[in-house]
C-alpha cells in the first residue's frame, strides 16, 4: 500500500460525530489503490486502541444486520470472522440510501454489491450480555467505519 493512502488518524477517544457540512458531498470513488477488508482490518488492528486508518474503502457487501436503529454491512457473512469489515450507520442514513426503511430494504439495496466507503476504521469492542442483560467477560473485536452521512458510501454491482 503506498504511503499516499495511508493516512493515520491519531485519537484518544472512539470516533466522534463529523459536523455536517453545507457543501455538496464529494463524489466518493476510488482507482486500484482502495483499501481493502483485510487491509482495513489489519491496520486498524495494529493501531488499535488509540489509532484508526483513515481512506476510501472497497467491499463486496455479503451480510446486512441490524440492531436497536444501527444497520451493519459486512464484508463477510458472518460478522465475527476476524477479517470482517463493518459499515455501521443509523436507520436514518440506511433510509436514504435504501430508499426507505427496513432490514428487507437494505438486503436488496447493498447485499451481493460492492461499495465504496470514504471513512476511519477503528477496532471496537463488542461485548457480550447474559440473559438478564447484565454485561459479561466475554468480548470480541470488529474493525467498523462508523458514517453518518450518505455521501460517504456508493454502490455498484458485483461482476
């Protein structure tokens, strides 16, 4: 990966809401030097806790999930492969890009594409909760780029 693309966002706490900009988006595209899943992953991973890389993003989306208003778009199908590239967003920005709202809705629009992502991956840690729904010992990481705004995602099909 060339140094150009690699640019390292220095941070002591988890990513923090982008302010929203009045400007139109920029386009979002990328030429052979993307990022991909398993580099993500890798160098999010490395620089972890306080370090994320920050760049445009490519992946074939191959799961779509959902919890309490937060969708997820996943590089591989199950979401806990170590090498599982996250795109987490509120409902709110899924409903732009999917044209409504709903786990179905988001399925059809990003299942089986590719996207390409403008953002910061960072390691986050997921936690696991008992029955009562008390907090666990139990943990794992998941490399996510945390958008909120559509502009920062497109689509083409897969082929």
């Amino acid at each position: 990966m060339s140094p150009s693309i690699l640019l390292l966002l220095l941070a002591q706490t988890p990513v923090a809401e982008a302010p929203v900009s009045k400007a139109p988006p920029r386009p979002v595209y990328c030429s052979d030097d993307c990022i991909s899943p398993v580099e993500a992953v890798t160098y999010a991973s490395y620089l972890a806790p306080k370090a994320g890389i920050a760049g445009t993003f490519r992946m074939e989306v191959k799961a779509v999930g959902e919890q309490k208003g937060i969708y997820y778009l996943n590089s591989e199908a199950d979401y806990r492969d170590r090498n599982c590239l996250t795109i987490a967003m509120p409902a709110a920005v899924m409903a732009q890009l999917a044209g409504g709202g709903g786990l179905a809705r988001a399925e059809k629009r990003f299942k089986g594409r590719t996207i390409i992502v403008r953002g910061v991956a960072q390691r986050v840690k997921i936690g696991f909760f008992g029955p009562d729904g008390t907090p666990t010992d139990k943990y794992y990481y998941q490399v996510q780029i945390r958008i909120g705004q559509a502009g920062q995602i497109a689509t083409r099909s897969v082929g």
